[in-house]
C-alpha cells in the first residue's frame, strides 16, 4: 500500500497530495520536545526578542483609530500604510503598488509555485536549499534541480550549464543570498553581481528570499538581486525574524507584470492576510521602531553564535568542521569521514542534544555528514552544554556509526 492510500473509504487523494511529505523538520522536532533537550534544531526565532510591550500597545491603539476596519475583511494587496511601510524601508526604489502582504513569506513561496510551476516544469534551487521552499513548490510536480554552490554562493558555470533551452529551459532559481537557511552562508558582492548578469543574460527569473538580512553582526550584507534587476525577480520577504513568526506576516515585492496573477493565487488561497494583525505591525513600525529594536536582535545573536564557535572550538574532535556565518540564525557542521548526520541523532538526543541532519535540506545528492545548528534559542550556557554532549555523542560513534 502507498503511504497516503486510506484503506476503506471514499477517499481518492490527489497527486500533489500523494507528494506532499511530512516535514522532516517538524518530525524530528517532536523528538526534541522531549523535557531537559538542548535543542539547536529549532528554527524558531528567540522570544526574548519579541516586541511584547509595544504589540500591547499597538493592541490598544488599533482598536481606538478604527475598530470596524480592523476587524473587517479587507484589501487583498495588503494594508496600505503597511504597504508603503515596507516599500520604503527596502534599500532600491520600489512603488508600494508592487508590494502584496502575505501571510508569512511561506506564503509567498506557495504563489510563485503556482503561477510559475507546471507538471514536470524545471525548476532550479541552491545546494543545499530551504526546506520549506522545496515543500512549497513540489506538490506543483517541478523537476527540482541543485545548482552546485559554494561559501559564496551559487556557482554560476553551474547555473549556466542547467538553465537549458526551449520548453525545458528552468522557470526559475530560487536563492537566499543572506545568512541562508539551513547554512548561514552569504553570496558575496561578485557573486551577486555575476549572478544578476548571468541570469539576465539567460532570460532566468530569480526568485529572492530574503527573510534573515537584516540580522547582520558585523556587516550589512550586499545589496539583494532584486535592487539590481527589480523586472527579473520576485522578492520575498518577512516579518517572522524582525518582529514576531506568530503575526504570520510576510510580503512579495513583484515586477509589474507579475503582480496580477500573485494576487489572484493570494485572493485564492486566503482572500487577504489577516488586516488586524497588519495594522499592529503598520502602528509597530511607524516612527522607525525597526531601527531600535533590530539592532537588539543582532547582538543578541551574535553573543550566541560566538558562544557556539567558542564551544565548537573547544569541545569538536578532529575532523569536524563548520562555517562562521555573519549573521541570521544557523551554522553549518559537517563530520569526519565516514560518519553520518542521521545515523547520529537519536545518540545525540539520547545525550540530551538535538540538531537536523542536513541532507534534509537538499533537493538531490545529500551530503550525509552535514548538519545544521541554530544557535538563537538556546541560552549561553545550554549552548556550552549542548555541544559539549554533541562532541562526546560524535567521539563516540567516529569509526563505527
Ligand atoms: C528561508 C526561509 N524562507 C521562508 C521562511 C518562512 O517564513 P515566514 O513564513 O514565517 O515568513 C523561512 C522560515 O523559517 C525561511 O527560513
């Protein structure tokens, strides 16, 4: 029996249903829900940077301006003051008229995948790429390809050689240029650059996700692809990481000719993202409180990503290595020769320690040593713990597992 058959009842499911799989990710952390777990496998921004106080507020406020409106349906597109909120706080020149409010960028990423995927449409992703992305656009049967890739990004004689031609010729790549998710790594400015070019040269839509940039350390990362060729790509952003995943909000920014049938998927899918919510946000932000309270998120994570690099250092046997992202929520690991991240995890968690195995987040040929761990959640002193039990759980299974 196929996995999705329901034996004796009406039921027929669909195709797209028979390929939508349960999120590894999800499953792996209910393991971690387990009491007394350090978990770095979490991809959940930490609560302590939650605008509590000023959503009270802003709470408040919204139900004195306008109660009726809040509480109303409303415009597909979005809030309009929230519209140009978000369209004057990103670093090109774009109208609010080509912003569309989203319900979280997942969202988003579901109403590029169905306006711009077919059955057996090729499609190209990063190696590796954002789980949920790969969630989203399945079920639209794509033919997902990986594009090789490296510390700075997408490797672009790659890219070229798959893009293809005529009706095999990709729909689309998507990438995350910034502290990217399961990595942490960022495609540097010649990369970028080279990219964009390429990708114009090619007649390629770039599909952009950017929810982690604006949690920088030390440096603002380079200006997105989008601000280079607004007409060749899609946008998409959130406020899941600045603000809080629990508004459910988000926002694409598309070219012109793309923003009808965004917005008749979105009109589709949810008939407009929830107004009262978006307000909150439109009363948050106004005066420029993004200014002052991003700041705050940094440094608290770069105090975590430190704690963990220090930890890393100290306690990793040979063989094991990692990356220093310069900003966002993850790090990536790989372990010695032989071993494997999957096989690994239920010692770990049995140490009290959990992390997801990497070849979760490729599309084909999974690097089975690879893991990826966030270090936003956990505190200083869990982080020291946690993988120091992660140490000890590899030192113990090099050479065997
Ligand atoms: C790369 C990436 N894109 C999109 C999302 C979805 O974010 P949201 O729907 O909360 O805006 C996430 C969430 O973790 C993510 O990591």
């Amino acid at each position: 029996m196929k996995p999705n058959d329901l034996p004796q009842t009406p039921w027929t499911m669909a195709r797209r249903a028979e390929r939508m799989n349960p999120s590894v990710i999800r499953e792996i952390l209910k393991v971690t829900e387990k009491p007394g777990i350090i978990s770095f496998a979490g991809g959940l921004p930490s609560p302590r940077t939650f605008p509590v106080a000023e959503f009270e507020a802003a709470c408040a406020q919204v139900l004195r301006d306008d109660p009726q409106g809040a509480l109303q349906y409303a415009a597909s597109e979005g809030y309009g003051p929230l519209r140009e909120l978000v369209a004057a706080m990103l670093p090109w020149s774009v109208d609010p008229a080509q912003v569309l409010i989203t319900t979280g960028s997942q969202q988003g990423l579901d109403l590029v995948a169905k306006i711009l995927i077919d059955e057996g449409s090729r499609i190209l992703v990063e190696t590796p790429t954002y789980l949920g992305a790969l969630q989203a656009f399945t079920p639209m049967e794509p033919a997902v390809e990986s594009v090789a890739s490296d510390d700075a990004g997408v490797d672009i004689a790659d890219l070229a050689a798959k893009v293809g031609t005529g009706a095999g010729k990709a729909r689309f790549l998507y990438v995350l240029p910034n502290f990217q998710n399961p990595t942490g790594r960022t495609m540097t400015e010649a990369r970028r650059a080279a990219l964009v070019a390429k990708a114009a040269e090619l007649g390629l839509p770039l599909i952009e996700d950017n929810p982690y940039g604006d949690l920088w350390f030390d440096n603002a990362p380079a200006l997105p692809l989008t601000a280079r060729n607004p007409d060749g790509c899609i946008y998409l952003g959130s406020f899941s990481k600045v603000l809080a995943p629990g508004l459910r909000l988000g926002f694409i920014v598309a070219p012109k000719a793309m923003y009808p049938k965004l917005l008749q998927a979105k009109q589709a899918a949810d008939l407009h993202s929830p107004g009262f919510n978006q307000r909150l946000v439109a009363e948050v932000m106004k005066d420029g409180f993004l200014d002052r309270h991003v700041p705050t998120i940094r440094a608290q994570y770069k105090t975590q990503r430190d704690a963990m690099l220090q930890a890393l250092a100290q306690d990793m046997p040979a063989g094991v290595s990692w990356n220093t992202p310069d900003g966002g929520m993850f790090l990536w690991a790989r372990l010695p020769e032989g071993m494997n991240a999957v096989d690994l995890l239920p010692h770990a968690v049995e140490k009290g320690v959990a992390f997801v195995p990497g070849a979760a987040f490729y599309a084909d040929h999974a690097d089975p040593r690879t893991m990826r761990l966030s270090f936003v959640t956990p505190s200083v002193e869990e982080i020291r713990r946690g993988v120091a039990a992660l140490a000890a759980t590899i030192r113990e299974h090099q050479g065997g597992s």
